[in-house]
C-alpha cells in the first residue's frame, strides 16, 4: 500500500498535529445503536486527553452522567491527510482549568451565562486503541496513484496505516 512504514508514533504525531488545527470529530458512545455526532475538541497531547464543550441537557451528556462509559471519536481532517478512530473513556468532568484554558466566543455562544452556565458541562475523552490513516499525497497524486495502479495492475500508494495508543 505504501512505499513507506508508518510507525505508531509517526501516525499519533500527525494526529495531534491535525487535531490542534481543524479540530471537529464524531463523538459517541460504543454501543449498538447509539450514533455518533459533531464535536469540537479539545486536545492535551501531554494527558492524551480530549476535551469537549456540552451542555447538561443533552443525550450524550444525560448518557455519560452515570458514570464513565464505552466511547468512540472519529476524526478526518480538513486536508484529508489524517483520518483516525479511537475506542476510549467518555465521562463528566468539571476541570475548572480545562474551561478557562479553552474558553473562547464560539463556545461562550453556547452559554449565555458564561462559564457559571448551569448547563455547561465538560466532557472527558481518555482516548485508548485505534487507528490513524495519513496520506500525504493530495489529490493530483493521489489520481496518479490510481491511474498507475489501474495500468499496472497493481493496488495504488495511498499512504499508511498504523495501530495506535494514546495511553
């Protein structure tokens, strides 16, 4: 698939790295049936921690209230050069720190009464197991691969794949 191997720290490096700059994923929980939905995160790579901003009267936040639970995010960014999905913990937290540190316009948009909101809630994401996918090629390259590979008969370079754990 690739001419390169991509390592396990290779592909977690390009992950934070996308994440810090277009920064929305799927979040849900890991059951049957549950399904998953928009979020921005919130990255500390020094924790392996995501963060993200909900209020208390919503599905996912009533679901995790209870006590931590099964979770997913999945994650492509905006370049389309990383591509990722991680099992982990998803559960209520209230790190005063964690609010100020990120707390900017568009999140207070969804708090009329600032970070004293009685509705905002945190949310904790401790990432474990998963997969990053990273190409590099953009897509004129990436047309060039699949044309070769058509011609040749072969499976077109489409980057790497690597396992990784954010514990």
């Amino acid at each position: 698939m690739s001419d390169k191997t991509l390592t396990a720290a290779e592909a977690e490096t390009e992950f934070w790295k996308h994440l810090k700059s277009s920064n929305t994923g799927m979040l849900g929980l890991d059951r049957p049936g549950y399904h998953s939905q928009p979020m921005t995160a919130f990255r500390d790579e020094e924790t392996s921690t995501i963060w993200f901003f909900t209020r208390n009267d919503t599905d996912l936040a009533r679901d995790v209230s209870g006590g931590a639970q099964d979770a997913m995010f999945t994650y492509g960014s905006k370049d389309q050069e990383v591509w990722a999905c991680f099992h982990g913990k998803l559960s209520i937290d209230h790190d005063q720190g964690v609010i100020d540190r990120n707390w900017n316009p568009i999140v207070a948009a969804w708090y009329p009464k600032g970070k004293d909101d009685p509705h905002l809630t945190l949310l904790r994401f401790d990432g474990d197991d998963g997969r990053v996918w990273v190409s590099k090629k953009g897509p004129v390259a990436f047309f060039y691969e699949v044309a070769k590979a058509n011609l040749t008969k072969t499976t077109p370079d489409a980057g790497g794949v690597a396992d990784v754990n954010l514990r």
